[in-house]
C-alpha cells in the first residue's frame, strides 16, 4: 500500500476565495496554446454571472443537434439528485414520524395521574425541540457545505467538438490531421468514459502506471515488488519480473527515445533502478543507479533524452542521473524552506524548457529551479515558488502529493494533502496565487496522484480516497465526469493514453482498469453532489480530529529507525546470512558507502 500521510486542512469559509484565483493577472491562454489547438475546449468560457446551482441552464445554452454533448449535465444538483435527495428528506420524516407514535405508545395514558400526564406531554415537547434543532443544524451544514462547492466555478462554454461535421469534413480529407486530437479533447467523449476492462496479475497495490511514447504498452508497478509490462489492447502481460527494490515500487517509467528498452525505476526503499529489456520480451538485468536517505516517489523524464531524468526523494535531494557516465547519479539540489530541509513527494520537468523543473513535498510551496544556475546560497537555489494565499500562513500541515506540467509547459498543477487541486500559470512572478481550484475530492489516506487529460491539456482527473475518479473541466472547474474505480476505495494514478481517449488507472485493487469513452448516453453525474458533500464534512471532522497527532511520515521513520537499532543476529535468517531486505533503511546508506550499484539478473516471465 501507498504510505499515507497526515491529515491537514485549513479550508476558508464560502467564498472567501472569491477575485483571488488569478494573481492578478488576465487568465487567457497562451498564444502557443491556441495554435497548438485551433478549436478546441481550451478557449476560456465568458465571463458572465454564475447561475444559483439549482437554477436550470439557459434553453438551448448546451443543445446542439450535431453535438454528441446532451444538455443540463453539468450542474452540481442534478433532476435525480433532487428526486432522491426528495425522497430521503420524506423518509426520514417518514421515519420520525414513526418514532414519535412509538415514543407516545410508550408513554402512559388515560389511567394516570394529570401530573404524570403533564410531565410526559412536556418530555415529549423537548424531544420534538431537539429534533426540529438538530434537523436546522444539519440543514445549516448542508447549505454551507454547498455554497463551498459552488463557489469559484464558472459557466461551462458550448462544446467545439461536433461529431457529425467533423466526420463529414474528414471524409474529404479537410482538417483530417487535427482530427484526432480534437476528439481526444472533446468533452463529449469524455463524457462517456466507462470501465473497458482490467488488467490482473499483480499481488499487491498498483502505485504506478506509464504508457510507452508509442502508446502501445503500459508498464505498472506493485507493492509485491514487480513491474509488468502490458500489452493493454489485448489485456496479457508481455514481460514480467522483479525489479530488485526491497520495498513498495512507487514509480516504472520508460526513457523516451530508448526503443523500450530502458525502464527507470523508484521505491520506498530509496533506490533508483534502471531494468535493461530486450526486444525477445525479457529483462536482461536491473541496476542501481542512486539511493536516497528515504523513500523515492516520482521521477521526472526529460522529454528529449534518452539517459537523463530526474529523481526526489524523502531526503530532500534531487539528483540528476545521467546513464552515459560511470558514477550516474549527481545531487543537483537539496530542497529547504530557509535551514529545514523539505522531504519531496513529486517532480516534474517542464517540457517546453527542460532545464526547468518542480517539486513538492512536506510543505505548502510549489519550487520551481533551473538547472542551468541553482545556488544554494542564493534564496536556496529557488527560481521562484507558488502557493494558494490562504495557505502562505496557514498553521496546518499542508503536503503537495503530486504536480504536473501542462502539455506545452505554461501550467503547474498541484494537489494538496486534505486540501484541494490548484492550478498555476509557470510564467507568473515568484508568489503569484493559483488561477483555478477543483473541488469535490478527497486527498488524504494515500500519496494521491493528479494530472491533465486531453492532448492540450483540456481537462484535470484525479482519483479520490471515496473510491472515484474525478474529470474537471479546466476552464470552468465544473465535473464533468465521475466514475466509480477501486472497490478499495482510494485511486491514486491515472494515466491517459497517449494518442487516443483513453485512461487507465490503479489504487488499492491489485488490478489495472482501462477507461475508453464507449457509453452510449453521456453520464448523468448520479450521486456526485452527496459523494462530494461526504468528503468536504469527512475533511473537515477529519481536521478537528486529527489535528493534533503526530505525524505519519515521523511515526514511520522512528519505526523504521528503531528496527534498525535492532542488533545484528536479530536480523540473521536461519543459515546466518544477513537479511539484506533491512540494509537499505538505514539513514547512512549511500552509493558511495556500499560500494556502488547491486545488480539483479532477471528472467522473462
């Protein structure tokens, strides 16, 4: 399972965001955007006064007869969501009315005394008064909870994609070459995503997903120490076999560029791999390449090269690793908030400037370095950092689990610990505030991963600790799509297809799940507005609960130094060999001391 992490949150009152979300500058996109993808659903929808939620849309807003998109979708209280929630407010009056008949049953009558009598009548009257408070208590709750959810969206623009003009047009070869991406972009597509399939064969919690460049394989990794790579369309597994780590994969990427050839690996145990494939469908070896003083969660690929990318670790460093030299791996930036060190959860290199690149970990900033000129003595090597307002001083531990970059570079998006998903313009100056928040999830259980969905980044998708999967709109931040995904209950990668409308995603399952966009009717968005109002009260109570534990990340790591305090023969197996899956959790433990990188031969699976 995916380590989990503590639960924080310092949510504002409704509204309190509100003419915030852009620091100060205009929210267009950028000219590379819009060439890059001539109409599309990136266009920013009108500024115009938002609708009460419960208010139907304009006649005709979303209706368009060559549109595969129906209308009156997208808000939060849908027709059926009123008829339920209708027919739970009558039960449950139903049901008190039944309480109170059976409290009067129980009450004595008729043969006793008139102060007897009085005194009941009066208990009675109290009980009524308890509950008539207690039901404008939880109405109060409910309309708060609301207008939270509500506030910041913006009206969803008409759809760009039509089916049947599109069809026709490509029929005689006109725009034929945007074709595709225009309907891997649209919102009618996405719309219809439903579960195609899954993938089984691991043994433990899938942590990590990776297509190939070419979209024809899908490489996953597990807590039981494997990566298997997947020939996805026809759900069997090419090539399986153990990657070396002594504790839970966290990620399995291929170097693009390589042939398939190169998987880089990162786990719990701190090591950073590289599996050498073959193309007979076999792991020829795995090697260690780095080791962090931690776990290492992600690792960022320079879209370019095809022995470079990046690693972060618990341990506050980032290396650089470069296959091509004898010693790969090089501390490019030991991460600090002025003398504190910042353990990392996730990188990310820009790809439109790859010298650029951002993490996030155990505080509330997003940092942003060049490789080209980090100085340590110099505001820590920061090139410039971002963060939500509300969280500059806010006194809850607030972690960023996951950041990604847009497709052409020019956004960041970032999701907290028990907080929300922002978005980031990268070009803003240092501190500039986020531009869009998607609300309705919930990030706390799990290292909860986000990322953007469309070959122009059109839309955010994130997984949920209730067990969903969450497709915003990026411009109006309105769900568009929500699917139910591990029976777990928590998805945290999702991975989109690089070519075509798909997504695959894993969680706690021990399986793989393959989304395509097949459903014959667009979803309805059932059951979303109560699942979101679920999350935001669990967040919530969740906040006042927990607010003064300890940490999970320190309750892990004295654990874990503890154990290695342990005497040596405690650690002996039967023969007196030393048990090398505890070698590796020692804070001391470098490449350098163990007399550099261990190998493991593989076999085909």
């Amino acid at each position: 399972m995916a380590d989990a992490h503590d639960k924080s949150n310092d949510d504002p009152e409704p509204g309190e965001e509100k003419g915030q979300e852009h620091g100060g500058e205009k929210d267009t996109p950028s000219a590379a955007e819009e060439s890059a993808c001539p109409e599309s659903d990136l266009s920013p929808a009108p500024e115009v006064p938002e609708a009460p939620e419960d208010k139907p849309m304009p006649a005709g807003e979303d209706e368009d007869t060559d549109s595969m998109d129906g209308s009156g979708l997208y808000s939060l209280t849908e027709e059926g969501e009123r008829e339920s929630e209708g027919g739970g407010r009558r039960e449950r009056t139903k049901d008190e009315g039944s309480r109170r008949t059976g409290r009067k049953r129980n009450h004595p009558s008729g043969g006793g005394t008139s102060g007897h009598s009085s005194s009941s009548d009066e208990d009675e009257d109290n009980e009524k008064e308890e509950e008539l408070a207690e039901e404008e208590d939880e109405e109060e709750d409910d309309q708060a909870v609301e207008a939270w959810l509500g506030a910041e969206l913006r009206d969803l623009g008409k759809p760009r994609w039509r089916a049947v003009p599109s069809l026709r047009a490509r029929e005689i070869g006109k725009n034929s070459a945007q074709f595709v991406r225009r309907v891997c972009g649209s919102r009618s597509f996405v719309q219809r995503l439903e579960l195609q399939g899954r993938l089984e064969r691991h043994s433990g919690c899938v942590n990590t997903l990776h297509f190939n460049p070419s979209g024809s394989r899908l490489a996953s990794g597990s807590d039981d120490l494997r990566v298997i790579i997947w020939d996805w369309a026809r759900r069997r597994p090419e090539l399986e076999f153990e990657t070396g780590h002594k504790s839970n994969v966290f990620q399995a990427k291929f170097l693009p560029h390589s042939g398939d050839t190169t998987l880089a690996m990162c786990a719990r145990d701190g090591q950073i791999r590289i599996a050498e494939l073959s193309a007979t469908q076999r792991c020829k070896n795995t090697k260690r390449v780095a080791q962090h003083k931690g776990a290492a969660h992600k690792l960022a690929l320079d879209p370019d090269s095809p022995c470079s990318f990046l690693s972060a670790g618990e341990d506050a460093v980032v290396f650089g690793i470069d296959l091509r030299l004898d010693r790969p791996a090089n501390k490019l930036v030991v991460v600090k908030d002025g003398e504190k060190k910042v353990g990392l959860y996730t990188i990310f290199v820009n790809p439109a400037n790859t010298h650029h690149f951002a993490v996030g970990g155990r505080d509330q900033y997003v940092r942003i370095y060049d490789q080209r000129k980090i100085n340590e003595n110099d505001n820590n090597g920061v090139l410039k950092k971002f963060c939500p307002s509300h969280l500059v001083s806010s006194e809850s531990k607030t972690n960023i689990t996951c950041l990604v970059y847009s497709h052409d570079g020019s956004e960041l998006l970032a999701s907290y610990n028990d907080e929300d998903i922002y978005l980031f313009d990268s070009s803003h100056s240092d501190g500039a505030d986020y531009r869009r928040r998607y609300k309705g999830h919930r990030n706390n259980a799990t290292v909860k991963g986000v990322n953007f969905y469309g070959p122009c980044s059109e839309f955010v998708v994130s997984g949920s600790d209730c067990g969903h999967i969450y497709l915003w709109d990026k411009h109006s931040a309105r769900v568009v799509q929500f699917m139910e995904g591990d029976r777990g209950g928590v998805v945290n990668c999702l991975e989109p297809h690089p070519h075509l409308p798909g997504l695959a995603t894993s969680g706690l399952d021990h399986d793989v799940k393959l989304w395509a966009p097949t459903a014959e009717n667009p979803t309805s968005l059932k059951g979303l507005k109560e699942v979101m109002k679920k999350n935001k009260r669990e967040r919530d109570e969740d906040s006042v609960r927990h607010g003064d534990q300890y940490d999970t990340q320190l309750l892990w790591f004295l654990m874990r130094h503890m154990r290695n305090r342990r005497p040596l023969r405690t650690r002996r197996g039967e023969g007196g060999e030393g048990d090398t899956d505890e070698s590796w959790s020692s804070p001391e433990t470098s490449d350098e001391e163990d007399g550099g990188p261990d190998h493991v031969q593989c076999m085909s699976s």
